[in-house]
C-alpha cells in the first residue's frame, strides 16, 4: 500500500511540476512548492484515504527548460499531454514489477497555486486496483540558496 501511494505522489509531482515546464509560458511562478495529495484506493482490498505532502523548489531555470525537465520513471510512457497556459491534462503508461498502470489527469495553474487530480487503473496479482488522487500546491517562498 505504501509504494503505491508513494509512486501515486510521485506520478502527481512529476505531472504538477514537470509537466507545466511544457508549457511556453506557465501560469506557475518559480520558488519554493508545498504539495499535499490525497488517495483513496478501491480494489480486492480497499484502504482508508492516505495524504501526503512534500515541498520542493521550482526555478524558473526549469520552467525555461521545456520537455527536457520531465524526469519520468524508465518504465512509464508519456501517452498524452495537452498543455496550455493554465492547465496540463495527461496520461501514462507505467510497466513497474510486470504490473501495467494508466494514469489519467489533469492540473489548472493559477499563478501561486496548482490543483488537479489524476485516476489511475493498475492490475495486480489480487485483481483490479483504481486509484483517484487529488493534489494541490502552494507556494510559500523563495527556493533556499
């Protein structure tokens, strides 16, 4: 249960900071990031909601990078990404320990803040597994030097 919510978070942070780098001008603004994310799991087994949150610095270096900043885990593929100005939607591919997982999402950018929410569909050795995870972010200072 925990890598799963741990590779669901970081599905989220790849997506929520990475993918607005695609964008020719985000609505994001660089500094310090704190993300909390929240999800909920149904399958064989269902678990209670599992939050989590991690802060980390988005330069404007990075936003200026494009494609190139994506750092996606070598079993996930990129399937689809429309991005705009104030919002990315996506999808993946992940083939991690012969488990297939899509992931579906979106983010709106607004300046100082994100929000967006993804699903995913894995199958696993005790069946079906559906994640939905909401995520948001903040802003909250400048990027220690």
């Amino acid at each position: 249960m925990q890598s799963l919510t741990r590779f669901s978070v970081l599905i989220a942070s790849l997506f929520s900071i990475s993918a607005t780098a695609l964008a020719e001008t985000p609505n994001l603004q660089p500094g310090l990031w704190e993300y909390t994310s929240t999800t909920t799991m149904e399958g064989p087994m269902n678990f209670p909601p599992q939050t989590a949150s991690n802060q980390e610095c988005l330069t404007q270096a990075q936003l200026d990078k494009g494609q190139d900043v994506i750092n996606m885990p070598e079993e996930c593929d990129i399937t689809q990404s429309d991005i705009k100005r104030d919002r990315v939607d996506y999808a993946a591919s992940c083939n991690m320990d012969g488990m297939t997982t899509i992931f579906k999402g979106y983010a709106n950018f607004k300046g100082n803040r994100i929000e967006g929410k993804m699903t995913s569909e894995m199958n696993t050795p005790i069946g079906p597994v559906n994640m939905k995870t909401d995520y948001s972010g903040e802003r909250i200072g400048e990027c220690s030097p």
